[in-house]
C-alpha cells in the first residue's frame, strides 16, 4: 500500500479499501491488515476516520526528486547531474543525489531506500544495463507500481518509463565510416560488454565495417569498469600484435577508455596518430588529451535538463517521453592516413 499511495495511484483523501477487501486482495489476516494500516497512520500517510473508514494523507508533493548516476565524481556524471540540479531547483524541487559506483547492489538499496523516503520520481543512469545482472526488474516493478522514473543512457523500452539516451548506433557506424575513408583496413574496437550504450556502439562499428569489407576488425572486449585499469591490459595486448597485424586504427568506446589506450601507446613508443589513429566517443574533460581527440559530442548537462523535464511533465500526469539526441562529431587530430 505505501508504494501505491507514494506513486500516485491514490490521491490525497481518497479512500483506501476496507480492512476485509484488503485481506481478501493480499490473503492476509486481519490483524496483518490493522498493523499495516497502523503503520501508514504512524507514517503520517493516512488518517482513520471512525465510521468513514481510512483516507490519503498526502495533500503536497515532496517535491524531491532522486538522481542515481554511476560514478558521482568521475567523468562526465557530474555534469549530467549539474544540468538536472539546475532545472529541479528552478522549479521549486530538492534533489537527492545518489553514487552507485556501477554496482547493481548499491543500486539497488539506494533506490529502495529513497521509495521509503517518498521521492516524486527517479532519474536513474543504470549500472550493468546491458546484462542479466542489471535492476531491469526493479525499474519494470517500479513502473508498473506508477513511480515515475526516467533512464539515462539507456532505454530499455519499459511501459511507463522515460528516457534520455544518445543515438549510440549513428556514433559507432560514423566512427567505421572515417576509419574506412582515411585508408584503414586494419581496425579494431575496445569496449564494455556491462553498458548497454558501449555495446551498441561497437555493435554498429562491427556491422557496419562489414559492409565496408575491413580485412580485420579486432574486437576486443572487458566485463569491469574501465577505471580498474583492464583498458591498459587490453591496449598493451592490441598494441604487441606483430607489426603487420596490428590495428592502425582504434574505436574506444569513450574517452575514458581512448586516454588509456592513448597512454599504452606512449608507453610502447608509439605516436597517435602516425602509428594508430583513435576515435573516442562523449568529448569528455580529460586533459590535455582532449585536444587532439577526434570524438563525438556528449550534450552532458543538457541530457541532465531534458530527463528532469521528461520528469516533471510526468508528474504533472503527462505520458513518459523517449529522448534522443544525435552526437556531434568533432574532428580534431587523432586521426590520419596509415603508414604506407
């Protein structure tokens, strides 16, 4: 009963079932029921009435909305959650700011715990989106229940939910199509098997460079976070191929994993782009390295801005909205001819 009364399905002074339709609708017993019902009136969600029987007590919203991101101190999540806080706090909302520190665990008690709190809705940028071990289920239940939640990143198509991903496809077949128009034939992708967005974009990179018929597109793969240091492992074993195999050109899945591959090349004695050209993906802050990155536009607070704004049309009783926005290229110097 919380969740249904903290998601909205019923309204404040509505009233609730009886105790003898509730015990039918959850098969428990009636003093099941009475301490339930005692515990939303503790909770200050209720309020009984003798002779008229129990009602909603919730006449004004928290106005508090919860934003989960993966990493809250890294990369480009603390923009998204910049550009969100900006929106919420001029209209009027409070944000609770959650780290799941991509694990699907944390995730999941954070989430939990903010729904006992009583969040109006969720902004969430899911950890593990693109396996079984993801909180999919969570978010489906969630929905269902009729919290108001909006994905970043990843849109898992769920009835009722909203989402605010980028056109990952699009930035994974452009990067083959660049690689393909400066003359390499010999290529390879890095990515993230965990993150949904990661494995589409090298999806798109492996099909499409089939259609431009690559003679070798190494494809080469990690299960963890890319700040464990497995993107350094997985460079070294790219970059030690014999010279006549090995890849002239490199899609990393985003700048995180391009800075890395960027430094085992240094330390190999090889040169971007004379010796590999690279292609990255989100433009993220990472130093000076970013100004020679040829990579692909992440609109980072304005991802932020747009699912607070999904989100509040959705609170105002408006249906969920599936955002997409195309990334930009920007070509800068990691790219050139390979060696003759």
């Amino acid at each position: 009963m919380i969740d249904e009364i903290k998601s909205g399905k019923y309204k404040h002074g509505d009233k609730l079932p009886t105790e003898k339709e509730l015990m039918e609708r959850f098969n428990a017993s009636r003093e099941t029921v009475r301490k339930a019902l005692e515990r939303l009136v503790v909770k200050n969600l209720v309020i009984r009435k003798p002779g008229l029987g129990t009602f909603v007590n919730i006449e004004k919203k928290n106005k508090v909305v919860g934003i989960l991101v993966q990493q809250i101190t890294s990369y480009i999540f603390p923009y998204i959650a910049l550009g969100a806080e900006e929106v919420l706090f001029a209209n009027g909302y409070k944000m609770l700011l959650g780290n799941a520190s991509e694990d699907p665990h944390k995730e999941r008690q954070i989430i939990n715990e903010w729904l006992e709190v009583g969040v109006d809705g969720l902004i969430i940028d899911p950890v593990y989106s693109a396996t079984k071990r993801s909180n999919r289920d969570l978010i489906e239940d969630m929905a269902k229940k009729g919290t108001k939640v909006v994905l970043v990143h990843t849109n898992w198509d769920i009835e009722g939910v909203g989402s605010v991903v980028l056109d990952d496809w699009y930035g994974g077949e452009k990067a083959a199509e660049i690689f393909y128009q400066y003359g390499h034939r010999n290529v390879a992708v890095l990515y993230k098997t965990i993150h949904l967005p990661s494995v589409v974009r090298a999806q798109a990179f492996l099909k499409r460079g089939r259609e431009l018929g690559f003679e070798k597109v190494h494809e080469k793969s990690f299960h963890v976070s890319e700040f464990t240091g497995i993107v350094m492992q997985s460079a070294f074993e790219l970059l030690s191929l014999p010279k006549d195999q090995r890849p002239t050109a490199v899609f990393c899945y985003n700048d995180a994993t391009a800075l890395q591959f960027f430094l085992a090349a240094k330390r190999m004695g090889l040169k971007i782009p004379e010796d590999v050209s690279v292609i990255g993906f989100d433009d993220a802050p990472i130093g000076d390295f970013r100004e020679i990155l040829t990579t692909f536009e992440h609109p980072k607070e304005e991802v932020g801005k747009k699912a607070v704004e999904i989100l509040l049309k959705m609170i105002d009783g408006e249906k969920p909205e599936k955002y997409v926005f195309k990334p930009k290229l920007i070509m800068r110097e990691s790219v050139t001819y390979p060696k003759k």
